[in-house]
C-alpha cells in the first residue's frame, strides 16, 4: 500500500513538538510546518523484500522531490531503521502489522519515520564490538547521518523512530 500527499493533505503520522534530546527515552516525532510540505507513506512486508522495497521507494520518493542528491544517505538510514524493525520488533510481534515508513518533506529538511508493533525502545549501542561486527551498527549509521533522529510510543501498541535529514545541497 502506497500513500502519496501534496501539500494541504492528512498528515502521515502525527506531530509533535521536536524533542532537547534526539534518543533514549521516548521523544515526540519532531513537529513541522505544514504550508509547502509534502509526504509519502509505505507499507512493507517482514523480509528482505521488504527492505529492497523500502530502498526502491526512498530514491523513487526524493527523485520525484528533485533530491537525488540525497538519496544515498535517506536510503541508507530508511534501510537501517527498516531493517531493525523487520529483524528486532516485527518478531516479537508475531501476527502484528507490517513495518510502515514516511516521508515527509519540508523546505529545509526530510524527515523520515518507522512505524512497528513492538513497543520495546531502539538501542543504540555506541562502541558495542568491533568495526568488523556484521550487526549492531544500524543506529549509529543513522545518528551519524541524521541531523536528530528518536522514537516515540504509537498507542494502543508498537512505536515510531524518526530520522531528520537537511535537505540543503551538498557542499
């Protein structure tokens, strides 16, 4: 199921003011202007063709935006946030929803969401092994890349992490 707004449209997920701190504990979904934004939703199934799916969808999402020129980091932090709630959250949630992801896009930033049906916080484990570890690098990807990024309980169950990304040119 795909979801694509224009300015003026329902909100993907909701809004709340940006939290002092960018993870641990839970933090509203950063809160953003409305006028001139723009958004995109996606549901993807538990699975690797879940993932390729969510890559696919994020470069197709900011080309159509005109921010190719992003597209490497929004995937790659999409990818990273996607993939640990296909591999951590989505299990525990046996007969749960799907993972779903948004977009929303404002004038100087991108802001990108994961949406689980398990309510257990995301760990971000600085430091844990070594470089060479295949696993538990997901969420240092995405704090090295994001400009803020944390999570935020969606009741009745489950959660979101978010990731805020500039959307100004590189340099």
């Amino acid at each position: 199921m795909v979801w694509a707004g224009v300015p003026g449209t329902a909100p993907v997920f909701p809004y709340n003011p940006l939290p002092t701190a960018p993870h641990g504990e839970p933090h509203a979904i950063p809160e953003t202007a409305r006028d001139g934004s723009a958004s995109a939703a996606l549901r993807i199934a538990r699975g690797p063709e879940g993932l390729a799916r969510a890559r696919s969808f994020t470069r197709a999402t900011l080309d159509g935006w005109s921010l190719g020129h992003h597209c490497d980091d929004a995937a790659l932090v999409m990818t990273e946030l996607a993939a640990n709630a296909v591999t951590h959250a989505a299990p525990r949630c046996a007969g749960g929803p799907d993972v779903r992801l948004g977009f929303r896009l404002e004038p100087a930033h991108l802001l990108l969401t994961v949406s689980d049906p398990d309510d257990h916080a995301p760990v971000l484990a600085p430091g844990a092994g070594s470089d060479l570890e295949e696993h538990g690098r997901g969420l240092c990807i995405v704090d090295a890349l994001s400009e803020a990024w944390g999570w935020t309980p969606t009741p009745p169950a489950g959660k979101t992490v978010w990731a805020r990304l500039s959307t100004r040119p590189p340099i």
